[in-house]
C-alpha cells in the first residue's frame, strides 16, 4: 500500500502548520519551497483541507496558513482517509472482473482497510510532531527559502 503524491504533500503541510508557532502564518509559497513541491501542487492540497476545516487560509499580503483544529483532535485514520478518498483497494467493476460476486479477495481487502485506519487513529497530528520533527521543522522555519 502506497499512499498518493496527494496524501504525501497533505501531512507535510499539516505537520509543518501544526509545529509552527500559534499565531505564526505560513504561505504556500514558503510550503513550497521548503518541501521542494510545486506551488499549483500544493494549493490543490491546501484547498482541500481548508474545506476539510482542518486549516485556515487569511488572503492579503499578510495572509496565510495556519492550524483551524488543535492537532490532538486529527486522527491519523481520518487524516488518510480523507486525503486518500473512500475508494477500495481494487476495484472489480473498472475492467470488469469475471470473479466478481464470487471472490473473497475484496471483502478481505476492505476489512484491512478499515482496520488500518482505525489502528492510524490511535494516532494524532500532535503525536506526528513531537520532537525531534518540530525540531526540524522549527529550524527549517527559521531558515531563509529559496522564495523568501
């Protein structure tokens, strides 16, 4: 199981939101140059979980990013799930598969599936944060970027 570009880039940025400083504001473009992803990438991303309300966006020249939930309150498991999309791990209808209604194979896979997440949800954003990765994150903060 590999997760998505999307998903990648989705705990990047909430990791980096979650370790910056309460009333800290962070702008795509500094995202984007930390993590070396393309800007149009990451507002796609950005979008999503502003509409999750997992994050804030304030426009203007002062504006930016930052945290719109404590991030004890995001689960791992949800976190995934939402970014990855609620789609099976196969897919028996797209080409059409002649053991479909006959075969365990996606029954056994969905309830994986769900078990993952429920175990990543014994996981908080909080957890993912803890030192030495706010450590890190703090330092590349404080960093002049190639954007800056």
């Amino acid at each position: 199981m590999q997760f998505t570009k999307f998903t990648d880039f989705g705990l990047r940025v909430l990791m980096y939101l979650a370790a910056t400083p309460e009333h800290g504001v962070i702008t795509v473009g500094e995202l984007a140059s930390q993590f070396d992803i393309p800007k149009n990438h990451l507002n796609k991303v950005v979008n999503r979980m502003v509409k999750l309300g997992w994050i804030s966006a304030t426009p203007g020249r002062n504006g930016g990013l930052r945290m719109a939930q404590a991030p004890a309150t995001l689960h791992l498991g949800d976190i995934l799930s939402a970014l990855e999309g609620h789609g099976g791990l196969v897919d028996c209808d797209k080409p059409p598969c002649v053991l479909r209604g006959s075969c365990h194979l996606k029954r056994v896979l969905d309830i994986g599936q769900q078990e993952f997440y429920a175990g990543m949800n014994r996981h908080n954003l909080a957890e993912l944060i803890l030192p030495p990765t706010s450590t890190v994150i703090t330092r590349m903060h404080f960093q002049p970027t190639a954007m800056a």
